[in-house]
C-alpha cells in the first residue's frame, strides 16, 4: 500500500490539517453570503473530490471563498436562494468552456493591481457587514452605507447588554487569530480559525452567554437545485450580469491563487487551463445543487502545502472528512457563535486589503496604486462588478496612454523650411500637446514634417496632421512637405 502510494503518510496528515482550517471557514463564509452553514460544507465537499480529483494545480485546495461573500449575499438577495444555483452552474460552464478554448492562461494578463484592487474592495464591504454581526445588528444593503452606519451601530450596541456580549465575543475571536501565530509551535499544531472558533464556542457555553448561534437545517434539508423557474431568470439582464462577474472574479482569484502556490513548493506547475477546467467542473456541481460558488483558496492552500502534502491525495482526503462531518455531526454547527464567524471574516477581510502592496505601489508606481485604489473604492461605493470595470477600464486606458510616446523635435536654423521630426506611436492620446505645438509655427514659413520614425500612426492622429497642413499652406508661403521614409 505504501509503495503504491508512497506520500500516503503525508498527505494523510496534511488532509486532517487542511479540514480543521476549512470547517470554520466554509461555515463562516456561507452565514455571511446569507445561505444555510451547510451549503458552505457542501462546496467544501465538492472541492475535495470533485475539483481535487482533476488535474491543474496539484496542491491547492478549493472551497467557498471570502472574496465571494459580498458578491453572493447581493445576489441571494437581489434574486432569491433558488436562483444562486443557476448562477454558479452558468459560471461553471463558462469555466468549462474558456478552460476548452485555453484561455486560463489569459488571466495571468489582468493587471494585478485591478485584482489587488477587487480584493481590498471586497475586504472593506466584507470587514463592515461582519462588522454588523459582530455588534448584534443588521447591516444596511450598500456598501457606503454600511461603513457610513457604522459608527451609530456601535453606539446602539454600546447600550445593549446583548450586543456587549456579542461583541466581546467577536473581539476576542478576532485576538485569537491575531496573537496564534505567537503561540508556541506545539499549541499552533491547532490551526488558528478552529481554536478561535472553538475558544469562542466554549466560552458562550459556559457563561451562557446571549448571542446568537448556527441555524442547523441538515445536510440534505439544504441542497436545493434548482427548479424550472429559477432557469426561467437566465432572461433577466442582471442575472447575466451577475454571472459574469462570478466569472470573472471567482477565475481570475483561482488562478492567481495557483501562481502563489506554486511559489510555495517545488512540485509539478500549475497547468492554468485544465485548472480552469477543474473549478468549472467543481461549480457546476454546486450549482446543480444549489450551492457556494468556489474558487482555490490560497489560505486552505497554504495550510496544505506547509502540512507537507505531497500529491492531491490530501485535498480529496480534507473533502472526505468534511463529508463525514456533516453527515455524521450536523447538530455541532449549532452551538458556533455567529460572532465568532464573524470575528473570523473581520480577520480575512483585513487580509484581503494589501496594505505592505499598497505603499510599495505608491513608491514605485504611482498609476497602478491609483488603479489599486480606485477600484478599491468604486466596488465600495457602486458594486463589484462595475468596480472591477471601472478599474479595468482605468488599467486599459493607462497601458494606452503609455505606449503612446511621441517626441516631437522641431529644427529652426533662421533660414530655409522649419523642420518638424515625429518619431514614436502618434496617437489621438497625445495629438492635443503635438497640434499646440505645431500651430504655434510661424505661418510665413515653410515647414518640412518628417515621419520616418513614426512607427503607428492611428486614424484621428494622420486626418488632425492633414488638417493642420492645409491650414498651414493656405496661409504660408509655402506648402507643407511630409516625408516619411
């Protein structure tokens, strides 16, 4: 047995890990999406063994993510939970099919700081909803209002006995995870979101603290796939719209995921497209039945490879003993504070917001630190998906206005035509500091414009060129001479 699987010992070890680190956390995020705790298992689950047993990243661990959270708690509520089904089973099948088309690879172009940017955007709206459960209140639907209430929820709280206790609840978990990792390493064999959950768990059992816990509906109680009428809402614009951006978003963070991982070890290469392949076949599987969406996550990823997994034996094996948990311990879920959760994506969301990338940017490269930025605060102040336009759009337009260098040196030697050499790309980007040049020429002059170095010249560039010679020769003396070799 050992020969044939000479890693058993390993991955074995490392599966038992990665479970302890994804169990609070797929609880965690599917209460905060506003679906049952159990749907969270439930992509747990499939990412084991449905996304694990695939090729593509050999050591990376799938499940529901935080930077879906936001996007999924809108949706839940914009459209119903019988409709989440069919949005993440469409955006399994787009994964499917771009992964066929080879277009995995592709995502490594988006630009990283539109990425950083869509993650911190989702770490603030994600920090400030948790927020809420923390204190023991509802959250306000946008994103502007949920950090502008913020301030008033912690005052209500402050007079509510109830609230006091949830918060001292939230606070400590959050403690907990913050002062693990100085924990002795014999104590950090617990990983940091089980101890913390639990710590939590024991105390509001023992002092019969008032907050509130896990609803538990059971495991196949919640699998709802969905029905005829929820396919019915493929018509809907904002359905589309939504699926799209489950796409793009839950793709570009696998895949980005892959690339940090495979930083992490020295085993087999990410292969993008077949992994791109692997999270569609594991979303279209929970959508049909009415599930998470899921993305690679890099923490269980992580957790993984420092476990000293070897092969993909350990995350089909985490998605075993997840399965085993839920069919065998449901009614555990029900004495997990719901602050303790929250306390747990507080500490996510934090880790979603690039603070060290944030200042380095700013040194370096101020554009993509504004890009960073910029869709940072739309998907705050709009939403995700038109954030993440918002920041691609901006990414597009700086690359654009980059390689639009066009030098412009004008020759005046007294006597004879005035030269004008252009040399670069001519684009309509930088046409209206060039034209202010140029009809700042003395019109009783002739000119002699050279173009040999110009290597594009776009459409808007040549006709405002044109233009601009024909005024010249009407006035001057001479006509304007263009050469371009």
């Amino acid at each position: 047995m050992m020969t044939k699987f000479p890693h058993l010992r390993q991955d074995f070890a490392a599966s038992l890990v990665v479970f302890l680190v994804a169990l609070p956390l797929c609880v965690g995020v599917a209460v905060a999406s506003g679906v049952p705790a159990e749907l969270g298992l439930v992509t747990g689950i499939v990412g084991g063994l449905v996304t694990g047993l695939m090729r593509g990243s050999s050591l990376q661990v799938s499940g529901p993510a935080a930077g879906l959270t936001v996007l999924v708690f809108e949706a839940v509520r914009e459209f119903g939970l019988p409709v989440l089904g069919v949005l993440v089973l469409a955006t399994g099948l787009l994964q499917l099919l771009m992964g066929a088309l080879k277009l995995g690879r592709w995502f490594r172009a988006i630009s990283v700081s539109v990425v950083e940017g869509m993650l911190a955007g989702i770490g603030l709206v994600l920090i400030a909803g948790q927020l809420y459960s923390v204190a023991d209140a509802k959250a306000p639907a946008s994103g502007l209002e949920k950090i502008a209430g913020l301030p008033g929820a912690l005052v209500d709280a402050a007079q509510n006995t109830e609230a006091l206790a949830s918060i001292g609840l939230g606070a400590g978990t959050i403690a907990v995870l913050v002062l693990w990792k100085r924990m002795p390493r014999q104590v950090r064999t617990v990983p940091g979101p089980l101890a913390a959950v639990g710590l939590a768990t024991a105390v509001a059992a023992v002092f019969s603290l008032p907050v509130a816990t896990v609803e538990v509906k059971g495991l196949l109680g919640s699998i709802q796939p969905p029905g005829a009428d929820a396919f019915g809402e493929l018509a809907n614009v904002g359905v589309l719209a939504t699926i799209v951006a489950f796409t793009l978003i839950a793709s570009a963070e696998s895949l980005f995921s892959a690339a940090a991982v495979d930083r992490l070890h020295d085993g087999p290469r990410t292969e993008y497209d077949k992994e791109l392949m692997a999270q569609g076949a594991g979303n279209a599987v929970c959508g049909a039945l009415g599930a998470l969406p899921m993305t690679a996550v890099i923490v269980r990823s992580s957790a993984n490879v420092q476990a000293g997994a070897r092969t993909k034996a350990s995350r089909v094996l985490h998605g075993v003993w997840l399965l085993l948990f839920a069919a065998l311990l449901p009614a555990t879920l029900a004495l997990i504070p719901i602050p303790a959760l929250a306390g747990i994506l507080v500490h996510a969301g934090f880790k979603l917001i690039p603070f060290r990338g944030i200042v380095s940017l700013w040194r370096g490269h101020r554009g993509e630190a504004l890009i960073l930025v910029v869709t940072a605060v739309s998907i705050v102040a709009v939403n995700m998906f038109e954030g993440v336009l918002i920041g691609l759009a901006l990414s597009v337009a700086k690359t654009a206005w980059e390689a639009s260098h066009v030098k412009l040196e004008i020759v005046d030697k007294g006597a004879g035509p005035i030269q004008v050499c252009l040399s670069g790309n001519a684009t309509f980007l930088r046409l209206p500091k060039i034209l202010d040049s140029l009809e700042s020429l003395p019109q009783d002059r002739p000119v002699e414009l050279h173009l040999s170095e110009v290597h594009h010249l776009d459409h808007a560039f040549r006709t405002a060129l044109e233009n601009w010679a024909e005024r010249h020769s009407a006035v001057g003396t001479e006509p304007v001479r263009v050469t371009s070799s």
